[in-house]
C-alpha cells in the first residue's frame, strides 16, 4: 500500500502538491464520499482477488 502511495509524490511531486491544495478546498460531503468510494473499491478488490 505504501508503495503505491509513495508513487505520486516520487514520480510527480508538483502534482501530488497541486492535488492536495484542491483538496484542501472540498467540502466535507465531497471528502466523505471520495473516502467511502475508496473504501467500498477496496472492497471490490479484494472480494474479486479472493
């Protein structure tokens, strides 16, 4: 997971940057959702590898 995770920062640090000012501007009804889409895509993922 840290792998994947540290991919954006090394391969493209100005745009890890640029995201994370974006992010600072969402409201906290569209964080809530961008996290539970990735919880329940994590979930999918490993119900598929299963």
């Amino acid at each position: 997971m840290l792998v994947l995770e540290g991919l954006m920062p090394f391969l493209a640090p100005q745009a890890w940057r640029n995201m994370f000012r974006r992010m600072t501007e969402l409201t906290d009804g569209q964080i809530r959702f961008i996290g539970l889409s990735s919880i329940l895509l994590g979930i999918l993922f490993l119900t598929l590898q299963r």
